[in-house]
C-alpha cells in the first residue's frame, strides 16, 4: 500500500513523513525541498502476530506501508505531468495542510485557513481529473468518426457522465459508480477518486480536530511537539504526548485510521518459516487472499483451512484446534475476517 505526502510549501509534510517513518530527513525552515522525493517502508505494528509467534518462535513479518514525500508544490501545480504521476502511483493521498502561526513564514494565501486550502486542494485534484477526461474524450470523438466501437462508445458514455459530476465541483470519491463503470475507469487513475486524509499540522495549544466524510478524513497533529521527542524511548514519547492531550502518536493513529479509510483487514499466516499478516480490503474472498499470497495458490485453490487467531492462541494450536472443531474448511467464496488464520490447499 502506497501513500504520497503531498501539500503546498512549508505545510510540513517531510515533518509528517519523518514521523510516520522514523526517518531523519532534513527539514530547514526557510529552503525549499522542492523537487526531492523522500520514500520509506514501514511495518504495521499488530501485536496479534507476537502471540501467534509464541507457537513458532521464527521470523515475523509485518504487513508495510510505503510512503512518499513529494517536495513543495506551489498553488496551482498540480496539473504539472511529473507531479500528477506521482501522485497516480498512490493508493491514497495524504495532503499536509498549515494549521500553525510562524510569523517568519508568509502564507501564499496571506493568513492560515486549512479548511480554505483543503477546498482549494480539492478544487486542483477535480480539475486535473476534467482536463484528463476533456483529453480522452478528444481522442475517442476523433476515433468514433473513423470507426464505430461499442467499447468506446460505453467509454465515452461513462466519461461524460463523470464530467458533470466533476463540473458541480464533487470529487469522484463521492460519486456512486456501478461496478462496470468504476472498472471502465480505473486505468485513468483519478485523483479525486483516491481515498485522500488531510493531515492539519497545528501550533502547540490548538485544539485538534478529526472528521470524516466519503473516502475522505480529516486529522490534527502537532508536528513541532512530535518532532522534539521523536528520539526519546516509547514510554517517554507516551508520557510526553499525555501532558497535552495526546493517546497516541500520530503515526499510530494514522496507520489505524488508514486502514479504516482504505477498509484494509489483516489475515495471518502461520508456520515453522515465518509467523505473516497480510493486507487485503474488507469483504475479499479466500479466493482474493489466496492470491495476494502466491498467484499459484490463487490458480491451484481448492479450499481453505480458517480459524480465528484468538482461537488459535486459547487452543493452542492447529492439532488443538482440529480435535475441538475449530478449524474449518471454506470454499472460494468465504468472506475473510479480520485476524483470520488462513491457510490454502491447492493443487500444483
């Protein structure tokens, strides 16, 4: 899973990537950082995957989180191509927004509004999506008078008709799609469409504000105070954070309200060579797991072997789990929970 850090200049976003990552990039008040890209992996913390290690005492693997720190991006930039493909390659966009006073730093919009420059944001993000389809739409029409093609016909149909969606200034991520229509599109990669949090970054005092709306969230943090103590143990930070306030850090909070975003669950794999979770979106099958393990499991499936892990750990394992009837087998089509222990038979 991909997420891009992305905002207008001196917002705070490589401030935002070091804290979600633990990484040290430099961060200068004044210099621009326009034109660097930061990125970094980062393993999601679940403690379900130490108590399922307490069986195997092997390696354990965490489900990751890549991030990506964009650089500066002046009003209005966002329809530049290389930014736009950065952009495109996230599964969900992360926009910095400036909640806090610097008197030494100007805002380009003269005061600080984050609900001003989230509009304005969102605005960019719908209007990059227009000019591509306008783009598209182009090309078909001059496509159609040489050769009619029910394909793209549909196509043209569908575009259209998200063309006035955007025109009444609502990001597609609000727009209700029929199955045959979200696939038709899914190519052209939409930014309004992306599940997007926008992450206001405020001054020590300020009261932290948190909402949602469709494949949208709006968190708070404080990117000063989080960055002073980043080199203090866990416990320190957790001591720290509570005298404002605080319960948790903003990289714990936002990897759970990520996933809440995105409808991300984690199902587990267990052996003698890696105790494992794996991400997959709310309501996928044993069929989909099977192939986010190995396309060969996918292809070969035959059934699957499910039990949850809670009950894994109170049994004690498979071979307990089997005699009390706990472990069961699904076919293709079985919903995956979350913490569901899952392993695949297959035919090679």
């Amino acid at each position: 899973m991909i997420f891009t850090i992305f905002g207008y200049p001196k917002t705070g976003k490589t401030t935002l990537f070091n804290l979600l990552t633990g990484q040290r990039e430099h961060v200068d008040k004044f210099a621009s950082s326009k034109g660097e890209l930061h990125k970094a992996v980062v393993s999601v913390p679940d403690p379900r995957l130490e108590e399922l290690n307490k069986f195997y005492n092997t390696k354990i693997k965490h489900a990751q989180i890549e991030y990506l720190d964009t650089g500066s991006l002046a009003f209005g930039e966002v329809k530049t191509a290389t930014f736009l493909d950065i952009l495109r390659r996230s599964d969900g966009l992360i926009h910095v927004v400036r909640g806090f006073e610097d008197p030494e730093i100007v805002h380009p919009a003269g005061s600080i509004d984050p609900m001003r420059d989230i509009s304005s944001m969102e605005d960019e993000l719908i209007i990059s999506d227009i000019i591509t389809i306008e783009k598209r739409l182009e090309r078909i029409e001059k496509d159609l008078k040489r050769n009619k093609s029910k394909e793209l016909e549909s196509e043209h149909k569908v575009l259209i008709k998200i063309k006035e969606f955007l025109e009444q200034n609502l990001p597609l991520r609000e727009m209700d799609l029929a199955r045959d229509e979200d696939f038709m599109i899914r190519g052209f990669q939409f930014l309004s469409q992306k599940p997007i949090i926008h992450m206001i970054n405020l001054s020590e005092g300020d009261e932290l504000v948190e909402s949602d709306g469709k494949n949208k969230k709006i968190l708070s943090f404080y990117g000063k105070i989080e960055e002073e103590i980043m080199d203090l143990d866990e416990d320190e930070r957790k001591l720290f954070l509570k005298e404002y306030g605080i319960d948790e850090s903003i990289r714990d909070r936002f990897i759970r309200e990520s996933y809440k975003l995105m409808n991300l669950i984690s199902f587990f794999t267990v052996g003698e060579d890696e105790v494992r979770a794996w991400t997959i979106r709310k309501g996928d099958t044993a069929y989909e797991a099977a192939g986010k393990i190995h396309t060969d499991l996918q292809k070969g499936f035959i059934r699957a072997e499910v039990i949850y892990w809670e009950d894994f750990v109170k049994v004690g394992g498979f071979k307990n789990a089997k005699e009390k009837a706990l472990l069961r087998l699904e076919g293709k089509d079985y919903i995956v929970k979350d913490g569901d222990i899952v392993h695949i038979r297959f035919n090679v």
